[in-house]
C-alpha cells in the first residue's frame, strides 16, 4: 500500500460506524478468517477493513473527477450568488464544475464505501450457504471463499485485470496432468441497494462468463485454459445474490446538552431482524438479504466519506491553513473546509437536482444521514436544516413552516 494512503486509512477504526454496525462488520471479518477466506491481503480484521477502505479510496481517487474533488476543497465554488465576478473565475469552480464535484461525492464516493461495507456482511451468509453445500456434497470441502479484490479477472484483447464477482467460491488444485488449475464453484454479487432479480441474475451470469478469460488470485495469474468454469462432474456454479435490508433509519433524535452547547444526538438504528435472509431460489441460485439496510449502510458511507474529506482537507492545509482558518488544528481546517464548500455549492446551484444534492451533503454533514437527507418541506424538496428547526420538531413535529422529517 502506498504510503501517504497507509498513513490515510491507519487514521480510521471502528468507532466511526455506528456501534451496532461496527459490531457486525468486525464479527464478519473474523468469521471470515476463522472460516479460512482468502483475503487481498493477511492481517487483523481492523487490518482487512482498511486495506477494503483502501480500496475504495484508489477507485475514488482513480477517477476523473478526482482532482476535481481536491479543488473543490481547496478553491471551492464563488462564496456568493448571482454572476461570478470576472476577476474571480480564474480563483474559483465554475457552476458546472461545482455541480459536478457534488455529483461525484453524492453518488461515486458514497456508493463506493457503502459498496465495501456491504460485501464485508455478506461474508457470513456465504459461509453458510458454502458449508450447506460442502455438507451436502454438492461442492468438495477444498472450496473456498476468495473475498473482494482477492480475485481479479482478465480483460479480453487488453492487458491487466479488473474486479469481477465481489467474492469468489474457488478450487485451486492440480488437474490430471498435476498442473495447477483453479474451478470456479460459485460468484457473488453484493448491492447496497436495491436492485431487481432479473438484473442481479444478469450480472452474475457475466462474471460467470468472465471468469473464463482468466483470473488474477493475489500473487497467481491463471490463463484461461487453466480456468475450469464449474465443480464437479455436474460443473456446478454456485450464484449467490446479496441486497441490503429495506428498513429506515429512525428519524427520531434527543437534544442533550454537553460542556460547550447542545447536541442533536439521533436514535440508534435497529436492524428489524436479528439475521440475515437466505433463500434457495433454484438449483444452483441463492438470494441474501442482510440484515442491515440500505439507509444504515449510505448513513455509514456518508460518515466515512466526510471523514475522508476532512482528510484530504488536512493533506490540502499541510503547508498551512488560510489565515481565516488559521486557529485551528489542520483536522478542524479540514473539516470546516469542506462543510464550507458545501454550503457554498448549494449558492451557486442552477438547478433543483443540484441544490437537492449539495442540501443533502450539506445537512448530513451537520447532523448525520437519517436527518439530514430526510428535512424537507410540504412541497417534498429539501430545506438547509438547522438546529432551530430540530427543536422546533421536537417539540410541535414540524417547523413552523410545515418542514418535517420525512423517511
């Protein structure tokens, strides 16, 4: 790992989920390795969420828009409505980069961690679907589970690998001829959202159809002919779809007060069922619902996704704050830095769906996902929340401008 980016993801643990949460993905991670997975890397259950946290971050950092996002935190928009002055444009984002900037956090950044904390729980329900089937004798107790990046899949007629399936159900063992082979015995699709069967069943059946072009398994490269799509005499592939919960965050919260002011503490989620859901959908298909929802795992990844703001607020200030900044700590620089850019995207939005996502980002970043995202008025469009209106809603259910928290 690189190092700035060791130094980065070393900074993260558990505390920064929701208790709960952190609870089950620690739980799947050690079970994982308890169970014998095959990880991208060796190393503790903290060591593993970093190195997916990584990951996440490259891809993130990988994309085009990247370096948008650093000069968004850095520039930032013009800190005013109406025209941008003339003498400004070359000291600012234009309208259309804000805009873009916001998009590429609202979704890209935020689907890219809550994707990595999804397939880390669905690690468990795997295990138990594969020991089903090994008991069963359907596949040989020499199956394993080959966890996220551990596999990567060969691109046709291009050179390098890209992710395939999220996990992989391998067999790696000589063949006839004692040459090292690898079976393909089962894949895995995790969303961390909701997503249609028939376009789950699709996308398994393209990393099936991958898998044969070649694999890349940590340190091994296999070509396709080495490849063996299937186990056993029947050629068995196992198709394992996963899908987040469908519950809601409450949108309930307490006013506590606290050595320097008051707080919005808001209520703690509650997964409605204390396991996850396996169904046997066919021969060889499995359907999982976790017991963690959609709206808990983005209110994760919006939480780690200001953390990495922050983060590279702090990378940005390193050689010093602004002088509008200069009394505070490079961690506080970083993140007042990017709820001011924030604030500023939603004054130089030019359209609903603009100012609806920078008001989103906005208020989650204030008060957290579930009530963040959710303030809106009677009209169902997002309002700037602020500590005001809590109390309003706290004590009558609305604002005095009829503004709720809507699920």
């Amino acid at each position: 790992m690189e190092e700035g980016l060791r130094r980065l993801v070393e900074s993260f643990d558990f505390s920064l989920l929701d208790p709960g949460l952190a609870e089950d993905v620690l739980a799947a991670l050690t079970h994982g390795l308890a169970e014998g997975a095959v990880f991208p890397v060796e190393g503790s259950p903290l060591v593993l969420f970093r190195e997916g946290l990584a990951a996440a971050i490259r891809d993130i950092e990988g994309h085009p828009r990247g370096r948008l996002l650093q000069r968004f935190l850095t520039i930032g928009p013009y800190w005013a409505g109406g025209e941008i002055p003339a003498d400004q444009r070359n000291s600012c984002l234009s309208d259309e980069e804000t805009a873009a900037a916001t998009a590429f956090v609202y979704h890209h950044m935020v689907n890219a961690f809550q994707g990595r904390l999804a397939e880390i729980l669905a690690l468990p329900p795997c295990f138990t679907i594969l020991k089903d089937l090994q008991a069963q004798g359907i596949l040989p107790s020499s199956a394993r589970l080959y966890a996220g990046d551990a596999v990567m899949v060969s691109q046709p007629d291009r050179s390098g690998s890209v992710k395939g399936a999220d996990h992989h159900l391998l067999i790696e063992a000589p063949d006839s001829s004692n040459t090292t082979g690898v079976s393909v015995a089962g894949v895995v699709e995790v969303k961390s959202y909701r997503c249609p069967p028939v376009q789950l069943a699709a996308q398994l059946a393209r990393h099936v159809a991958g898998a044969g072009y070649g694999l890349h398994i940590r340190e091994r490269a296999y070509r396709p002919e080495s490849v063996r799509i299937g186990a056993g005499s029947a050629r068995t592939v196992i198709r394992i779809g996963v899908v987040p919960g469908q519950w809601h965050l409450p949108r309930s919260f307490s006013i506590v007060e606290t050595e320097h002011a008051h707080a919005v503490r808001p209520d703690p989620a509650v997964p409605a069922t204390k396991t996850d859901d396996i169904v046997h959908v066919g021969d060889t298909e499995w359907r999982v619902r976790l017991r963690w929802s959609k709206e808990a795992l983005a209110g994760a990844a919006y939480e780690v996704t200001f953390w990495y703001m922050a983060k590279v607020g702090e990378v940005v200030y390193g050689g010093g704050a602004p002088k509008h900044l200069a009394r505070m700590t490079l961690g506080e620089a970083g993140r007042n830095a990017a709820k001011m850019m924030l604030y500023y995207a939603i004054l130089r939005a030019r359209s609903w769906h603009d100012e609806q996502r920078a008001i989103a980002l906005y208020n989650a970043y204030g008060f957290g996902y579930a009530l963040g995202t959710s303030f809106k008025n009677p009209r169902g469009s997002r309002e700037m929340l602020w500590f005001e209106d809590l109390e309003e809603i706290l004590a009558h259910g609305k604002t005095k401008h009829g503004c709720r928290l809507v699920p």
